[in-house]
C-alpha cells in the first residue's frame, strides 16, 4: 500500500519512515540537549548540585533563543508550510523537547507501528508512564496511521483501556490501524505493549474527517 502523498522519509511501501528521524542539523542536536536538560533536572541532587548556577546559565540561554525569536503568528506559519511530515509535534517532533520522540513506519498492511522508552519526565505512578502520557501517544499514532491510509481528520472521541501499568525505562511497541470508514466518521484502533509482549494500553478512536486551516501570513 502505497497512498498518494502520504509524508514520508524513504521510498519504501512497507516500513516507510513516517515521521521525522533526529537529523544532525543544529536544531535537532539543541533539542536533544533540552530532552536530556529535562531529564537530568529531574535527576538531579537538589541538595547537593549548584542549582543557583546552573538556573543562571540556563536563565541566560534563554535569554537569548527569546531575543532572536519571531513573533509567534510568523513561527506557526514557518511550521506548518511544508507538505511532507511535520518536526514539531509533542509526540514525534525532533524539534520538541518533551517529544519522546517516537518514530512511526507505515506497512503494507495499512497499519504503522514504532518503538519508544519513556524515562522520569513522563512518569505518573511510581516508575511508570503516566495514563496522560499513553493517551497522547495513542491519540498520535492512531492519527498517523489514518493518514498513511489516506483518510485522516480530527479526533472525536478517544477510548482507553489500561489493562496494566506501562513501565518506564523499557522499550514499549506503539501500534494502530485503521479500522473502517462512514462517510466522514473513521474508526481506528491501537495499542500499547511492553517489551515482554503484555498489552499495557489498548484504544479505539473515532475521528471526522475535517481539516483545521493552516496559518498564514496576512496579507
């Protein structure tokens, strides 16, 4: 199955590259840092690491990135101008610093899958994901694999059931398919599932096939 302009990274109909890999482009390695930044603050001594210093250095860091910043309306137009897959979303961005990131390959099958560990920042109950967290995650691929099938929209309702708790530090398989379609309405399904193979989240998604303008530059 090979949808006509479905995003992508590669050529191939079964195990097309969905969404964006982390680049060497100097965007792609800040954001890394950031992700680690996160991580190591909530790792850190607070008793025993010189916090005063490195909240001034970081206060300065940002200091910066805000002064070259545009505005905020010409940022949204300069994210969403390309046709092909996007690099700032919360699940898969290499370009956002609380994206896992997961990566999602579309298959033969119409069905797309990804591997991803989640560490402390997305930790709800002890050393384990927050049901927040997997909601996110699901509502994304469940959307990614309407769109490599070539019928997408927005969410409508999202059913979840936690059949076990998801564990942090393991690799967890994130997968969805589209099930059906009526008219505009779309049912998809995926899943959670550890590293031993349990099912840890399942999802059933409706969604209406209906687009939300993208930004653009006043005229």
């Amino acid at each position: 199955m090979v949808p006509g302009g479905t995003p992508r990274v590669d050529k191939s109909p079964d195990g097309a590259v969905l969404t964006s890999l982390r680049g060497d482009a100097a965007i792609d390695r800040a954001t890394h840092a950031a992700r680690r930044l996160i991580d190591a603050l909530l790792r850190a001594d607070r008793d025993g690491t010189d916090l005063t210093g490195v909240a001034e250095r970081l206060e300065s860091v940002v200091d910066d990135l805000d002064a070259q910043a545009p505005a905020v309306q010409d940022r949204l137009v300069d994210m969403w101008s390309g046709e092909g897959t996007t690099r700032h979303d919360p699940v898969t961005g290499p370009e956002n610093a609380i994206a896992p990131p997961l990566t999602l390959s579309g298959r033969a099958d119409g069905s797309v899958d990804g591997e991803v560990t989640m560490t402390i920042p997305y930790q709800g109950p002890p050393t384990c994901v927050h049901g927040g967290v997997s909601a996110l995650l699901l509502d994304h691929t469940l959307g990614v694999a309407n769109s490599w099938v070539g019928k997408d929209g927005m969410t409508a309702q999202l059913t979840l059931r936690y059949h076990r708790p998801t564990p942090l530090f393991r690799r967890l398989a994130v997968s969805a398919r589209q099930e059906r379609t009526e008219g505009r309405k779309i049912w998809t399904v995926g899943e959670i599932r550890d590293d031993a193979g349990e099912l840890c989240v399942s999802a059933e998604g409706l969604f209406i096939d209906k687009k939300v303008p993208r930004p653009r530059r006043e005229k």
